[in-house]
C-alpha cells in the first residue's frame, strides 16, 4: 500500500521554506538522497551553494557566513553530523551561531522497529549537545523549518529540523 501524496515531503515544500527563511547560503555535503532538492538549490537564484567535502567543515564555513552578515543554512546526514560534534561544539554552539541545521534523518522510522544505529543515536545526540530539534516528515510539517529558523535567530544558537522522509520525498 503506498501512502498519500500529501504524506510525503517534495523538494519544492523544502525549497519555499529555505526561501522564506532568507538562506543566503546552503552549507552542505553532496549525497544522492538530495538530489532533487540540490537540482531546486541550484537553479535559485536568490540561494549559494557551498559544498564541503567533510561535514565537519560545514559548521567552520556556516560560522564564516554568519559573522559576515549571510544566512547559512547546513544541510547535512544524521551520521556526518555525529562525526562532526567537535566542530559542531566549537563552531556552533560555542560561538553562538543561530544556523538552522537540517538533518537527513537516516534509519528513523514511525514504526517502532530501528535497526539502524544511527536513528537510534541521533536524537540522543542533539539531546547531549542540548540541540533544539523539530521533526519534518511531509508537507504538513514544513512550518518546522521556520519554526526552528526563528528559534535559531532568537537564541543565537544551532537549532536542527530532522527530516525524515529523505527516502522518498528527495528522490521522487
């Protein structure tokens, strides 16, 4: 049985809520699970791609951006943001940059049954770097992303969206 169209994420949805939010910037390592969403990224005008070849030298380019007046936005996987949790205590946190962290949520699933490990840490991760967090699974839950933008603004802190449709809603 397949799910609704509504119950899913599109690119475009993600796309329009990185607009509203005036991302300057989007901070990210390529990957195929976001190739349709890069695809939108690229051909937007208003948006700079910065790919890094590390996920940790996301958090150093995205803190270069902020303190020159950009909007970055790091678009990153759940286990290349468990490898980089120096950079992201040191860059992010410690020096106070409101970026909007937005988490390929990899493994998760609604259903209860997780084998994989990295679903399994990746809350618990943000918990212990106290990483506010909102879960985006379909169209209906895109308002997060701005939700978590403003908090990001307002506490001058990195606030995550885990997204957790990667799988089907980037793809097509």
């Amino acid at each position: 049985m397949t799910e609704p169209a509504s119950a899913s994420l599109s690119p475009e949805t993600i796309l329009a809520e990185i607009r509203k939010n005036g991302v300057t910037h989007v901070v990210w390592l390529p990957d195929s699970e976001t190739n349709w969403l890069y695809l939108l990224m690229k051909a937007e005008p208003s948006l700079h791609l910065v790919p890094v070849t590390n996920e940790a030298l996301a958090f150093s380019a995205a803190a270069g951006l902020s303190f020159g007046g950009k909007v970055p936005l790091i678009l990153i996987q759940n286990t290349g943001m468990m490898d980089s949790g120096n950079s992201l205590r040191g860059w992010a946190i410690d020096l106070g940059i409101p970026v909007l962290l937005m988490i390929g949520y990899r493994g998760w699933t609604r259903h209860g049954v997780t084998p994989d490990t990295a679903a399994i840490y990746t809350e618990r991760f943000l918990n212990a770097f106290g990483i506010h967090y909102y879960l985006v699974e379909c169209d209906a839950d895109a308002e997060r992303i701005s939700i978590a933008s403003d908090e990001a603004r307002k506490t001058g802190r990195p606030v995550a969206v885990l997204i957790a449709d990667e799988y089907h809603g980037f793809n097509r």
